[in-house]
C-alpha cells in the first residue's frame, strides 16, 4: 500500500517533531466519536522512528466543534454542515462552518511551527487533514511536509 522508501528520504538518526491527526493514533475525535483502530502507518513509523515525538492534533477539536458533531462536505471551496444519513448526505447543505474549519487550522499551523513539525502525518479524506483540506493546505504552506494516510 505504501510504495515510498520514507527510511532513505528521513535520516531516523535525527529525532523530529511529527504532527500528526489524533484521530490516526486511535483518538476518538471523529464526527462520529467512535474509537477507530490506531493507523497501522503511523504504527509502522513510531516502530521505525522511536526517537521522533508525535505532535497529535485534531483541528475541528481546536475549532471548538465538539465531539461528535454532524458530517460535513466541501462545496465550492466552502465547508457545510450536512446529514450522517450517507444516503441524504450529496443533497442536505446545512450551517456553513468554513471560518470554524479555518480557525482550527490555524491553531494546527500554530502548533506545528511552535513544536518545529518538519513533517505532519495526516488523516486521507477528511476536509481538514487531507492534504487537500484547510488544515492540509495551510500546512503544506508553511513549508511543512504532508503524508497522507489513513
Ligand atoms: S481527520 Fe483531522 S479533523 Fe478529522 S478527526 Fe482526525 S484529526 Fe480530527
């Protein structure tokens, strides 16, 4: 599944600060609340990297949005609030919660650059951590390099 060579791009003899989204260390910080299992990436990379200390972050936690709290989609740059129902999910547009979304990425970035992350391990698909999200995006844009997993 993961056909990069991290170990000849990362020197592991040099201990780093490494973000990573809370939910990916089996955090139950999902919309949902419910406990997922651990990523068996980030897994794989404490085993290989036990002198790296993982930064955990959740950035809709840092926005203030709760836990669990409704789903969400992207429309037009734009995050809404919408339905758990995945089947009313593409037709229900609820609250536009994008300055929330960019309020926690903010505190993401703030955190990231006050621990001094080089790297942040990010959770696939959600509309914050993808590296397509708010919190990906503003990351990346600080110069911070993004793995996305799940
Ligand atoms: S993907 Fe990011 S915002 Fe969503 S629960 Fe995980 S850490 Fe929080």
């Amino acid at each position: 599944m993961f056909s990069i060579d991290w170990k000849s791009i990362y020197d592991n003899t040099l201990p780093m600060n490494v973000l990573v989204s809370r939910c990916l260390i089996g955090e139950p910080c999902r919309w949902h609340g419910r406990k997922l299992s651990a990523s068996s990436f980030v897994k794989r990379w404490v085993h290989e990297h036990p002198r790296d200390t993982l930064v955990p972050v959740c950035p809709e936690l840092l926005a203030g949005l709760g836990c669990p709290r409704p789903p969400v989609k992207r429309s037009r740059g734009r995050v809404y609030t919408t339905c758990a129902d995945k089947a009313l999910r593409a037709q229900v547009t609820g609250d536009d919660v994008t300055d929330a979304f960019i309020s926690g990425a903010a505190s993401t970035v703030a955190i990231a650059l006050e621990r001094r992350c080089t790297l942040a391990i990010l959770c696939k698909w959600s509309p914050s951590c993808d590296k397509t999200g708010i919190a990906g995006k503003m990351l990346a844009g600080v110069g911070i390099e993004i793995v996305n997993t799940f």
